[in-house]
C-alpha cells in the first residue's frame, strides 16, 4: 500500500548559519577582462549578490510561502518524491501536472498557482535529485522513468485522466508523459517543444525560422558548456557547487541572465529576492551534482523521438533556448490544438511572464 506522507519545509537554523559562515569565507576571483556578461557572472554583481544573501536574503519568507500550500512526499520506485497538491474549488477541475526544469524549481510556480487553481487539481513535483525530492543513489533515473513516476503519482492522487505541462527538462518529461501514458495523459502543453528544424523546409525558411537556427547556433557555440559538463562529469561538478554556495549561485543565475527576457540584467524581470529564492532550492538541499545527473542520465541515451498524438499547445517566448516554428512543430506534434509566438519572457516562463503563462494555459486547454 503506497503512502503519502504530508510534507512542510522546515529548514535547519543551523543549516541557514552555515550558510552565513561560508558567504563570510568566500574567496572570490578576479575581475572579468571584459564589461559584459560574456565571460560570466561579472565579480561586481556576484559581490552584492553575496552581501545582500548574507545580511538581508530572509529565507523563512520563502519557505513560509511554499508551505501555505498543502504538500506531500511518496515513495515512488525506491525514491522519495516530494509535491506540492493544490486542489481546485471548480467542480469541473481537470487535474495539472507542472514539471520544472534546470536551473528552475518548483518556485518557478508560486505565482501561477492562485490562477491556474481556479480551473485545475495542481500537482507540483521536484523532479529526482531536486529540491525537496530525494537523490537517486542508483543510475537509471532519466527523463521516462521520471515520467513513469509521475505518472504513478496521478494515479496515487485518484486522477485517472490528468493534463501536464512542462519547460525545459519538464518539457522532455511532459512530452514523455504524452507518448507513453498516453492512456491518462490526455492532453499538453510546452514552451520548449522538443524538436529540431524540419530539413525539408531549409531552402524556404521564414525570417523566424532563420532567427531560431541563429539562436541554437549561439548554444551550441557559446552557452552549452555547463550542459556538456553536466551530462559527462556531473559528480567532479557537483564538489563545488555543494561546497560554495557563491559557485552555485553563479552557475544558476549565469543562465537566468542568458535565458531570461531580462534586456541586459537578470533584475529586470526578477527579484533579488526571486532568484535567490530558486538558488536556495539547490543550495539547502545540497543537489548540485544530483540536479546534473539528469543530464548524463538522458543525453543520448534515448531511443527514436516519438510522434506526440494526444491534443497538445505550444507557446513560443522570445528568448526561449530552442524555438520551433508551427510546421516544425506539426512534424512530432501531430495533434497541436494552439500554437502561440510571445512578444515577451523567456526560458522561465512563468517565473517571468506568470500572467500570461495562465492565460495562455488557460486558453489552451480550453480549446481541446
């Protein structure tokens, strides 16, 4: 008989003072050669960042937003999964499944949960080796059995048929959701389509097409390197981040300057107070190398990418990692119910964008 065991976050004080004592000790490189960010994090950003983490960052203003809401942990093929469960007033509530990604959490979430909550049974997972969820202590946990498990956990909940959601790595397991269990998962949605440009249409691709293969080719050239460590040497990795916590703050928030709608400065679209919300998801549960793991769990390790038949909705944000045009997307998504090109937000779309993330939901599970 499966468990599920009621779950609030309660952080140790004498974890949160060692955090203190190690931002007091941190030794700091020199400056960057250059007046931008395309060496990294600049010192004089990561410099007040770490003043202000030490001497103003309140945690507990965090933890006690996550705990307004009702949370669980269960047992799911040997590994301890935690989740947030919000249940819906509407008697016609369908039940939402939303998977974060790297270097996200489920506090990417917080501010799109009042909305959404008005028509769905949420279900908030940390993915394995994240947050509040448990470390794998054996290889084998990639993106189908992660999806395997969430699946479990709906139908744990009593949710037979249940609709998902999902950007970044969430976007691999949502997707994986929908071609695999596609007997209750009966519908998606993604802002990071798994796809890649259709060869057929290289001789006639449109101006947003050409900006999408000028964005993968930035990638690939200048912003993958923490994917190739990751998803090759995840544990040697993992020594830094779990010691310094100014190292996993930079290796996070490097992607929320180069991944966000931000016009040149991560605050722009975020708090200080938000990032470093997210950052403390890695930092306190010490999962700089188990967070990596997924990588080298799952790169290349896949078999033939399978056609995604249940309705499903593609939202496209401009500074999305990979974008994908809707007949690139029509190619794997053979029933795509809404397609849609933002003219704002990123990679972290509802962190960034949370109103327009419901409303966009909203409108495409609606239109199933």
């Amino acid at each position: 008989m499966f468990e599920l065991t009621p779950f609030k976050v309660e952080i140790a004080d004498s974890d949160l003072a060692s955090l203190k004592s190690k931002l007091e000790l941190t030794r700091l490189p020199e400056a960057e050669t250059v007046d931008d960010w395309t060496q990294g994090v600049p010192l004089d950003y990561v410099r007040d960042v770490k003043n202000y983490w030490h001497n103003e960052y309140d945690w507990r203003r965090c933890e006690s937003r996550i705990n307004q809401y009702e949370q669980f942990t269960t047992e799911v093929f040997g590994l301890t999964i935690h989740f947030l469960h919000i249940q819906s007033a509407a008697s016609d509530a369908q039940a939402l499944v939303l998977t974060h990604g790297w270097p996200g959490s489920i506090v990417e979430f917080l501010d799109v949960i009042e909305p959404l909550s008005k028509s769905f049974h949420l279900v908030i997972p940390c993915l394995p080796g994240y947050g509040f969820s448990g470390k794998p202590t054996h290889h084998g946990w990639n993106v189908e059995k992660t999806a395997n498990a969430w699946n479990t956990i709906m139908l744990r909940l009593g949710y037979d048929e249940y609709l998902a959601q999902g950007g970044d790595w969430g976007a691999a397991v949502t997707t994986s959701l929908a071609t695999n269990h596609d007997d209750h998962c009966v519908g998606m949605h993604t802002n990071m389509p798994t796809v890649g440009p259709d060869r057929d249409t290289m001789e006639d691709l449109t101006e947003f097409e050409q900006e999408a293969l000028k964005g993968s080719q930035f990638y690939q050239d200048w912003d993958s390197g923490y994917s190739k460590q990751q998803s090759t040497r995840p544990q040697t990795l993992g020594y830094g981040l779990v010691d310094s916590p100014i190292g996993q703050a930079a290796w996070i928030l490097e992607k929320f300057f180069q991944w966000t709608d931000c016009q040149g400065h991560p605050e722009n679209v975020l708090t200080r107070d938000q990032l470093l919300d997210n950052v403390m998801m890695y930092w306190l549960s010490g999962s700089g190398a188990s967070s990596a793991r997924l990588y080298w769990e799952s790169f290349g390790r896949g078999g033939r990418a399978k056609d995604v038949t249940i309705p499903s909705g593609v939202t496209i944000y401009p500074k999305e990692i990979f974008k994908a045009s809707e007949r690139w997307v029509r190619r794997r998504y053979k029933n795509l119910k809404h397609y849609r090109i933002q003219d704002r937000g990123g990679h972290f779309a509802a962190f960034e964008q949370p109103k327009l993330f419901a409303e966009d939901l909203l409108e495409c599970f609606n239109s199933f």
